[in-house]
C-alpha cells in the first residue's frame, strides 16, 4: 500500500484562511479536508479548498512565460529574457514620457500571497510612478479611510466579535456566500447559529433576502445606496432616547455634541421614504442594539461600494462608538496580531495628489481604479502608455470593464503577472505566469490582523515548485532589481532586504512583533524565549492560540492627539452630497408614490456565490457544476408588470452597456432592486479557460458605470446602478 502522509496548511482563496488537512499517497492529494485542531477555523472549509488540487493540474494554466508576436500570436519565452526586453522597454517609455506613463494595477490575490505582500513595495519603488491602481478601490477604501481619519491609521479596522457579542446588525455583507470580509472568521454559519442558540440577536440590512439574512431574527429591506441615511437615523435614535453611552471611551472621544447635532435632521420619519426602513424598524433596532449588553454594527462590501461608501463606514465606526461597543468584548474589537500592520505600514494619506484626468483624490498613493480607463484613453502629460497588472482581471472586475477592454489594446506595452491567459491578460504583451498555492510558502500577514481571534499559522509548500516556475516575489523583485534607480544607498538597502527572501523577512516581522520574541538568542535570554519566531511556527502545523481580543485604546490611537475622532471633516462637508440625495427621494416621492426610481427604472447590485471567487475561478470544473448561476434576480412584481418569467432571457441596459442573462424570479429581492453576480462574462475571444468559456455568464462589469463613484473615497459605486430590464427571447 502507498504511504500516506498528511499536510497541514491554510487556504488562501478568500479572507477566512481555513486551516486544511491534506492527505497524499504516494505524493498526490488524495483528499483535502478542514483541519479540526486549527484553532481559527476549526474544521471549516468550503468547496474552493477542494479546487486548490485543480487550479495545479490545469492543463489551461500557463507554465511559461509568453510574448505575443507582430503577428498576434503567443509564444513561450525564456524568463530572463522577458524580464530583460519589459525593462528595457518600460524604462524607454518612462525616459520618453515620464514615469508615471507606466500604470500599474493590483488585484485581490495580492493579499492573499506572502511573497506578493512583501515584494510588490519595492516594485512599486522602483517604478517610481504615481498611475497606481487597485482592488481596494473597487472595494474596501472606504473602510480604511474612515479609520485613518476616525483612529489615524488605515490599519486600525475594527472586527465585529461574532463569538462573543449578543447583538450583530449586518448591513452590506453575505459571510454565507463570502465566508466573511474584514472580519476572518471561517465557519460563519455555526458562528451566527451560537450567536442565536445563545440568546444573542443576528439584524441583516440587506436589498436582497441573502443567504445570511435568512438565519436572522430580522432583515431589514433597503434601496441601495441609502445606508448612511438608516445610521444617521439610527443614531438620531440613539441621541434623542437617550440611549448614547460610550462609556469609558467618551473620556478619549472628540465630537460627540457635533455628531448629535447633525444626527438630529435625521428623525427615521424622515429617511424611511428614501430608506425603504420603516421609522418603527430603526427604533426598535436602536432600541435593541443599545440594550444589548454587547453588540456590534458591521457594515461591509455593499456599503463600500456605493456612493455614499466613507460616510456609511464613518457611521458604521460612530454607531459602535455611541454605544460604547468599540473595543469592548462582543462589540468591535481590534486584533492583536503576531505581524502588527501597524508596524508595517503607513497610516495612510488622502488627497495629497488628484488624478490627472477627472481629478479625484489619491488615498495611501493609490488613484481610483474607476479612473483608469480614461488615464489610458485621454492624451497629454502624465497619460498611462504601459501597463503592469499584478494578479487582476480589471477587464471583469471593475466599472464599466467593457470601456478599458477597448482602451488596453492602445498601450506601448502591456505585462500581465498571472496564471491565466485571460480576458485582461489577453490584451497584455507578455504574460508571466507564477506558481500556484500549492507551491508556495504561506502565512496571512493581512487575514490574521482581521480575524476575530488571535492566532498564527505557517504554511510550508506542499509541493516544489514545477521546474522553472517562478513565485511572484522572485517576478516582482526580478523587476525591481532592473528597474531600480533610486540614489545608491536606498538602492542598496532595497537589495539587501530582497535578498533576505519572504521568509527571513517574515521571522524578522514575527520576532518584533506583539508576540514576538524578540531577537536575542535563547543562551543570552535568562529564559528560553517563548515568543513567535518563524521557527516555532514551523514546529505547529495546526498554528498558534495567541487569545481573544483585548481592550487596547486609547494606547492604539494613532490620531495626533490620541484621541478617536467621531466627526471628521472630510465626513462631516460630504453630508451636502448626502442631503442632496435624501432631497431627491423626497422630490420624487412628492411626484409620484410606489417605485420612487420611475419610468420602469430598477437598481442593479451584485451577489457573491460560494463556489466562485471573483473572476478567476471559474476554470475549476468541479465548482462548475449544476445550472447556470450567472442569473438576474428580479422581484415577483417586477417579473409581472415588464411581462417576464423565470427562465426569460433578459436585456439590462445601463448608461454604459448592455449584457444579457436569464432571469431567475424570486421574492428575495427588493422591490425596483434586481441582482447579477459578478466575475462572468468569459466568452470572450482569445482567452485560455476552456471550462470558464463553456459556461460564461454576462460580466456585471459590462453595465456598472466608472462615472459613479463615492467621490470623497473614489471608491467605485458598483451597486445600485440605474438599469432598464426587458425580454430578449423565452429559453427553452
Ligand atoms: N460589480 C462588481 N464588481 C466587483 C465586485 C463586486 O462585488 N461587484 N467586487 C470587487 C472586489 S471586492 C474585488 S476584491 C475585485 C477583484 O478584482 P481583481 O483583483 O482585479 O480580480 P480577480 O477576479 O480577483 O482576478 C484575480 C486575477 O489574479 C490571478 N491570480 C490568482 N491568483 C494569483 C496569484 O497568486 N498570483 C498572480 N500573479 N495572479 C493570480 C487570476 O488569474 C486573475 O486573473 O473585484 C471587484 N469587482
Ligand atoms: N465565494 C466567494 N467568496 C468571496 C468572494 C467571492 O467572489 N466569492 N470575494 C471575496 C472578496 S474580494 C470580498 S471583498 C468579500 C466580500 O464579502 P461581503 O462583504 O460579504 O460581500 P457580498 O457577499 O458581495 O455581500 C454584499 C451584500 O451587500 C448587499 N448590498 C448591495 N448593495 C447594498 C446597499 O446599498 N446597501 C446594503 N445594506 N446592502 C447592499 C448585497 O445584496 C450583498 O448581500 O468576499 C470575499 N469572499
Ligand atoms: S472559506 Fe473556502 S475559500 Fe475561503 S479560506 Fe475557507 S476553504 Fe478557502
Ligand atoms: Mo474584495
């Protein structure tokens, strides 16, 4: 019989990082399986962990790196010679146009790689250029603007204590579809049915009866794009009964009188028009919420990625302030991981610069990624003429994708670092393609300072790396060593810090770390250190419990004055903005009562499936089966008044496009809202996905509009946009 041997690690698909089990005979997986005694995780897993095996063996994975000829078609380089003829030609364009004529744009696996997250810096540093573009920017700036101006570092993100709260009022998140963003807690099913068996209360606010919702003890129906009216109401409450109590936190809070002063032109009999939330509902929540010995309000994807994205997570942070549930046990707590970001990052700037083109601000040197298209399309100084994407399929994954697909063929030089031959890399003219999961060393720098507990974990490589293959550190500091010209002394210490690898640069961070252990070695210490070193990690294939959160502010405030700001005047000038909204639902329900969008108008928001992650996993075979899930879900009544039914292949045109879907009829949705997952559309000519193309889905990104963005963020607002939806044919 084969020897079978088993492997622990973490997957790395998405923000829960569950703690696997793998088991091999002779060398190949024979099951992947959650690992029970990881202490985060605790044996959850979802269907993506058992893909990690395909994403190996996927004949349509790219091994080498490719150049697209004169004539268009690929063909397989040398690495040395790549990296060679992209710096030689990236610097030229730079000499010629300036540095910032050389764009780059990182997409969401980047956080999800040790290697990426260490070397993708000196990259950056070495190119020098300020056409820098991101994920975060089509999703969680918000977040980190509201805690860089309420607490003074973008860092310092609150994470709503699931396992020891009472009262959790979600608005804008699906954990059961998404396993949990900024907030790593894996198994959020049994975390939420322990929240209830326990006597606790799960509020869902949500446009669509999701997943999560449906385990509540109340959802609450919104129109897109109003949350910041429902806190403002929320905390209208709060103030006028009285139900305000920060406690300890108020001896270190600014603001408190301003807040309640401008939550008071909020009353919910005022909102609940534009809100679709019924003045009744907002008191009994708030009502509920400051009763509640803990609580948390956690507010997530679809708060950020509208137009009103800063002032929701603003509120979101105010509401856990008010009540005295931020950096309380079972309220909004912040993690006391074993790499501090706030060590190893800046705590963030905005609006030092304003993007050339439409003039929106920069926030920690990124430009809004809403904005890139037009710095590709629009001529004069400072316009982008070469492009690296890093692990992003922008095409798919950003507004209005339709708009940059047809401007990308215009750049000098395009290099895609990625595995797929996709519907962005496409358009590149070269592609370098890195290692899979597998193959890679692992440890979640980012996820372990989100989590909702501490814990540590190392994850070995399961598998060498296939014969010359490349990790995308070793693409990234490749790069930057021939494209550095910095002045020598910053020059060399880059180097010198490249050369250490990730994980000598990992066991320094660890050693000086909260939970370090410093850096004496054990004879010189009086005791034998006890603290993390990379080492000791290694000898724990399950991790480390490193405890729960502890009370740690004011000493973590990194305002000036150490002190949390609750009215930030960045927040408290975009209120115009607000105001301007709640003028118009009240216009409009002056005109006319029922569906206040008019003239047969519907909001389109996405969904997030379990068996998808974004755009890139659609390749995998196994998480493709059964029927189609790329569907628009429309409200019963909608479906009748416009004639259609389920099954109905339906038409959705918006400012920017159309796409085509079969509509799935459902009374999930709110009334004028209809539903379109993103990540699909993958029929498009020239790609590598063979399975992904068979079943391809329409791309919501075809329809979402790059114009519509939360300006104060420039974070994108890809829900709630405006769509007409009529019958193409009936399928048979
Ligand atoms: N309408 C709408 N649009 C959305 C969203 C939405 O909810 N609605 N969600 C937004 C969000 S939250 C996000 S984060 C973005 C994601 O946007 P992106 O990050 O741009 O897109 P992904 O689909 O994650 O594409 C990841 C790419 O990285 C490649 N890749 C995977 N692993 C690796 C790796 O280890 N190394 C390298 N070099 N490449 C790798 C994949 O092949 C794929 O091409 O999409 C956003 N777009
Ligand atoms: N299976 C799977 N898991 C993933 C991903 C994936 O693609 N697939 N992507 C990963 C990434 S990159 C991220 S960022 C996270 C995101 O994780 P989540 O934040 O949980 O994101 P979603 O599941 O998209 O949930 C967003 C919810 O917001 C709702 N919504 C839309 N507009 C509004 C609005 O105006 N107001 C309110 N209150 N709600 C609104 C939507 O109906 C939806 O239920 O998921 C991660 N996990
Ligand atoms: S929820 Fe699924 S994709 Fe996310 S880390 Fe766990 S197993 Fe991986
Ligand atoms: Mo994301």
């Amino acid at each position: 019989m084969a020897e079978t041997t088993v492997h622990h690690r973490a997957c790395n698909l998405c923000e829960a990082i569950c703690g696997l089990e793998i088991r091999l005979e002779a060398g190949r997986i024979v099951s992947i399986r959650g690992d029970e005694a990881d202490p985060l995780s605790r044996g959850h897993v979802c269907p993506k962990a058992v893909a990690l095996q395909d994403l190996e063996s996927d004949p349509d994975r790219l091994r080498r790196p490719l150049r697209r000829g004169t004539d268009g078609a690929w063909q397989e380089v040398e690495w040395d010679a790549a990296l060679d003829e992209i710096a030689a030609r990236t610097r030229r364009i730079q000499a010629e146009h300036g540095r910032d004529a050389v764009g780059v744009y990182l997409g969401n696996p980047n956080v999800h790689n040790l290697g990426s997250i260490l070397y993708v810096r000196p990259f950056l540093k070495a190119l020098g250029s300020r056409s820098r573009f991101s994920a975060s920017s089509v999703d969680q700036n918000p977040h980190h603007l509201a805690a860089m101006l309420m607490f003074g570092h973008q860092f310092l993100l609150p994470v709503a204590d699931v396992d020891r709260t009472r009262y959790l009022l979600v608005l804008g998140a699906n954990p059961l579809a998404s396993n949990g963003s900024m907030m790593t807690a894996p198994g959020m099913r049994d975390r939420l049915k322990a929240l209830r068996a326990g006597g606790g209360r799960l509020v869902v606010v949500d446009p669509r009866r999701t997943e999560t919702a449906r385990l509540a003890d109340r959802h609450l129906f919104i129109e897109p794009g109003t949350d910041a009216l429902f806190l403002l109401s929320l905390l209208h409450v709060l103030f006028a009964e009285g139900l305000a109590r920060p406690g300890r936190l108020e001896a270190f809070t600014d603001g408190l009188p301003a807040l309640r002063e401008i939550a008071a032109d909020y009353p919910p009999e005022r909102t609940a028009g534009a809100t679709g939330i019924a003045d009744d509902d907002v008191r009994t929540v708030a009502r509920e919420l400051a009763a509640a010995e803990a609580g948390a309000c956690y507010g997530r994807l679809g708060l950020s990625v509208q137009e009103f994205g800063g002032l929701c997570q603003w509120l979101v942070n105010a509401v856990n302030v008010v009540t005295g549930n931020l950096d309380r046990a079972g309220g909004a707590m912040f993690a006391n991981a074993a790499v501090d970001m706030l060590a190893v990052t800046g705590r963030g700037h905005w609006g030092r610069w304003k993007s050339r083109v439409r003039g929106l601000a920069e926030f920690a040197s990124e430009l809004p990624t809403a904005t890139l298209a037009e710095e590709i399309e629009v001529a004069g100084p400072g316009q982008v003429r070469a492009l690296f994407t890093v692990a992003g399929n922008p095409v798919l994954s950003t507004p209005n994708g339709a708009r940059l697909e047809r401007v990308l063929p215009r750049l000098e030089l395009m290099v895609a670092i990625d595995p797929y031959l996709n519907e962005t890399s496409r358009h590149a003219h070269f592609i370098l393609p890195t290692t899979p999961p597998l193959q890679r060393e692992h440890y979640d720098v980012v996820f372990h300072a989100l989590a909702v507990r501490n814990t540590a974990r190392w994850s070995a490589p399961l598998f060498p790396a296939e014969p010359g293959a490349r990790h995308d550190w070793q693409v990234l500091a490749a790069l930057a060593r021939r494209l550095d010209r910095g002045p020598l002394p910053g020059r060399l210490r880059r180097r010198l810090v490249a050369a250490l690898g990730p994980r000598r640069q990992l066991d320094l961070a660890l050693r000086s770390g909260p939970h370090g252990a410093g850096f004496r070695p054990w004879f010189l210490s009086t005791q034998r250190a006890k603290g993390l070193t990379l080492r000791r990690l290694e000898k724990e294939p399950h991790g480390v419990d490193l405890g729960p959160h502890e009370s740690c502010l004011p000493g973590r405030l990194r305002t000036r004055n150490q002190r949390i700001d609750l009215a930030p005047a960045p927040f408290v000038a975009d209120l115009a903005r607000l105001r301007g909204r709640l003028h118009e639902a009240e216009a409009a329900a002056a005109g006319k009562a029922a569906n206040g969008n008019g003239h047969g108008e519907l909001r389109l928001i996405g969904r997030r499936q379990v068996q998808s992650n974004n755009s890139w996993m659609h390749n995998v075979p196994r998480l493709m089966r059964g029927k189609d899930r790329c569907t628009l879900l429309m409200h019963p009544d909608d479906a009748a008044s416009r004639g259609l039914g389920s099954g109905t292949l339906v038409e959705i045109v918006s400012r920017t496009g159309s796409v085509r879907a079969p509509l799935e009829v459902s009374d999930e949705m709110k009334r004028g809202v209809v539903s379109l997952p993103h990540g699909w559309g993958h029929h498009r000519p020239g790609t590598r996905l063979s399975t992904a193309a068979a079943t391809p889905g329409a791309s919501l990104n075809d329809v979402t509009d790059e114009l519509r963005v939360d300006v104060l963020s420039g974070n994108a607002a890809l829900s709630g946009v405006p769509v007409m939806v009529t019958a193409v044919a009936v399928l048979s």
